[in-house]
C-alpha cells in the first residue's frame, strides 16, 4: 500500500519535514517510537524517529536531515508523491509518567523527537526544562514549538548567535551545581552529545535516557544490525529500545559501528549525485 505525502517542507538548510498519511500507524503511535521506510521498489530501508503524530488527520511527521543516498531520494520528492513502504510504530514507546521535574535535551535534528516526549511529560504533570542546542542561531529547530510544551527553555548555540554560547552539556551541569532538583533527564542528538550528557548527569546520580539511532535493517529484531552493548548486555535498538539508560550504554562501541559503511555511504551518495545532475563520474 502506498503512502502519500501530503506535506513537504524544507525547514532550515538540508533539514526537511513530511507529513505522511498514514491512519493506522497514527492511531497507535506513541512518544519515542519511529518508523521504518523505502522510497520505492529497490530502495534502502531507513528508520526515522516518529517528530509528530495526528490521530484525528490520520498523519505521521517526519524530520530528516539529508546525509546519504537515500535521505537525498526523500528530499527530492514532493506532497502528492507516494512512499512504497512505511511501516509502524516500531521500538518501545518513551516511559512516561509523573516523575516531578523532567529536563529534556535536544541536539541539532534531535529537537525533533524530544518534542512529543516533552509534551507528554507535561501533560502528565511534570515541569518540564527543555534545552535545544544547534552550531548556529539559523540551524535551530522547532524553538517555538519547544517554547510551548516548556515550562522553562534555554537554548545553546555552538558560535553563540543566540542563547548560551558554548553546548547543552554546559546548561545540564549548570542547573544540577546550582541545585535545581531533576528527576530525569531525556536526551536525543548526536552520540557525541549523547554521551557527553551522561557522563555530566553520572555524578549527580540523576537517571537518564537517551534513544539510539543505530544501524537498521528490518526493525524486528531479526537481522542483528542493531546491535548495542547496554550495561555489558548485547540489546537490540529496534525491539529493546531505542532508549536506553545512557550510564549504561558503550558509546565507543556504538559510534564505531555508525561509521562502519561510512565510506560505502559516502560512494552511494556520490553516484546518485552525479546520476542526478547527468555527469559521467
């Protein structure tokens, strides 16, 4: 069955938003889960987190970051294009509950995934502390949105352009040396980021999770693909998680496994170009 896109839109440079109509997979989607796709017949499968969901309009919001052969093909489709498969939702819905002050981060592209989390934590009663970081003051993402589901916002930029110049990880460790009282920590972005959020959390002893994009193939649990080492235990990302208690997690062991087919990726990514603007390379 195809799924159409009834919505295209380029949010900031390389970063783009679709909406996919898709009603029974919006009926049953929930903070947290994502979705697996193919552009067409001889297409690579990708996951992509679940940004949004609209149960009445029957709709699923993806964002993506163009980064390879396949988020290219996605780019250059329009509204009224179909996907030819689209399956979900796939993986463990976020755990959410009143837990008291929630503090929730997000880097680059990973706002996108934070804000339905940091709308259902603040519709089962928490405070809810956002922080969104990017490298520059035009490469924010949904800062408005954020602002609207927060009861607090700060927001980071790599140059300084805007908000606190400097990371995510310099607001985290300010708010927890200067006694603010965190019950929880979300946070979603690159692995580096990640990682860096954790290892300032460990000594406060505040519980945090983070959600692992890792290499994907059937989003079951049949392939292995998805393998990740959590508290010296193999887990599989699609049907374990995605998130996962970030003090446990090897960071190392994942990075290197992201960048494992890095240079076939690049290759793929070059060939279409060239296909694309008819050179002979």
């Amino acid at each position: 069955m195809p799924f159409e896109i009834l919505k295209k839109q380029e949010l900031i440079p390389t970063i783009h938003l679709m909406d996919i109509s898709a009603p029974r997979i919006a009926r049953r989607a929930q903070p947290g889960q994502f979705v697996i796709l193919r552009t067409g017949e001889t297409g690579e499968r990708i996951p992509l987190t679940i940004a949004d969901f609209d149960r009445g309009k029957g709709t699923i919001t993806m964002i993506f970051q163009v980064v390879g052969k396949t988020t290219m093909q996605l780019a250059s489709l329009s509204a009224g294009d179909e996907l030819r498969d689209f399956i979900g939702p796939l993986g463990n819905p976020a755990h959410i509950e009143n837990e008291g002050t929630v503090l929730l981060v997000g880097g680059g592209v990973g706002v996108a995934p934070v804000f339905p989390q940091a709308r259902a934590f603040k519709e089962a009663g928490n405070k809810v502390l956002s922080i969104i970081g990017a490298r520059s003051a035009s490469l924010l993402l949904w800062e408005d949105r954020m602002r609207e589901v927060s009861d607090e916002l700060y927001i980071t930029t790599d140059d300084g352009t805007k908000g606190h110049h400097g990371f995510v990880t310099d607001i985290v460790k300010k708010l927890l040396e200067g006694g603010t009282k965190i019950d929880r920590v979300i946070a979603i972005g690159p692995p580096v980021m990640m990682r860096s959020v954790a290892g300032v959390t460990r000594p406060f002893n505040v519980k945090t999770i983070v959600s692992l994009n890792s290499i994907m193939v059937d989003g079951t649990g049949m392939c292995g693909a998805c393998r990740v080492l959590v508290g010296n235990e193999t887990k599989f990302a699609c049907v374990d998680g995605p998130e996962f208690d970030a003090h446990l997690v090897d960071f190392t062991l994942l990075m290197n496994r992201l960048a494992m087919y890095q240079p076939e990726e690049k290759l793929a990514a070059e060939k279409y170009k060239c296909e694309r603007e008819g050179c002979t390379c």
